[in-house]
C-alpha cells in the first residue's frame, strides 16, 4: 500500500461525526466567498496583481474563483473531497499569507478576514487528511466499489 492510501484508510477510520457538518458550512461558505469574488472581480485582480507579474492578477483571480465556485459545492457534497481541498489548500495559503495577515488579527478594517481565512484554512486541511467523511458521496462511492469488489 502507499503512503496516500494508507493515509486515506486512517482517516477515514478515525474521523469525528461532526466533522460532516462542517464540511457542508465550509462548502457552502467557500462557494460564497467564490461568488463574492465573481462579483467583486476587479477588486480581486487589484489584490492579486501585487505579485508584480505579467497578468499574474487576472490569472490568479481566475484562479481563486473556479476553485471557490468549483470546489465550495463539491465539498459540501463530499463528492472528490481531498482532491478539491488541495486545490484550494493555495488559495487559503496566499489569502493569509499574503493578503490578511498584513492587516492583523482583529483589525478594524478586515471584519476578522485572517482569522476566517485561518479556520477555512484549517477546514480544508482536516478534509485532506481525514477525507469527506460518512455521510458524503465520496463514501457511498467506497461502499459501491467494496460491495463490487466482494461479488
């Protein structure tokens, strides 16, 4: 067995139950903040083009926004669940990294971004390790290809 499958095995067997439920939050508020993004687009281009890059800022805010609207309902389905937090794990990366952290905890200005942005941060990395949970389609899918393997 591999490394990525004996981590998958053990995260699926030690996983809390409520777990599900903050993966729905999650997904719906990440797919949220996505069309947030969608509607505030050349906000997030003037925050992305920092990076003094040619059209690094329309790149990476394109970015963010598939992955958001993309990947917030997925995981609120639990339907690729590890396979879509990876691909946000960068945006939250760079979102506290690079743009809230800046500001601080707490400021007046932020609404508490980076402490948001740390706990979605934090959501996305439990859902690599411990995956999507019982009650997702990712586990029904698991079921089904047991239950065919065992026939």
């Amino acid at each position: 067995m591999s490394v990525i499958t004996d981590v998958e095995k053990w995260g699926n067997e030690h996983r809390p139950g409520f777990l599900d439920f903050f993966r729905i939050i999650l997904g719906l508020f990440i797919t949220y903040k996505g069309l947030d993004f969608l509607t505030n687009m050349d906000e997030l281009e003037m925050t992305a083009a920092g990076l003094n890059v040619y059209f690094a800022g329309a790149t990476l805010a394109h970015y963010v926004v598939f992955a958001h609207i993309l990947g917030g309902p997925l995981i609120a389905v639990g339907l690729f669940t590890r396979v879509v937090c990876l691909i946000n794990l960068p945006v939250l990366i760079g979102a506290v990294i690079f743009v809230n952290a800046p500001k601080g905890f707490l400021s007046v200005g932020s609404h508490m971004e980076l402490e948001i942005s740390i706990l979605v941060l934090a959501g996305l990395l439990i859902f690599v390790l411990f995956g999507a949970g019982r009650y997702s389609i990712d586990a029904r899918r698991r079921k089904e290809a047991e239950a065919a393997q065992h026939s």
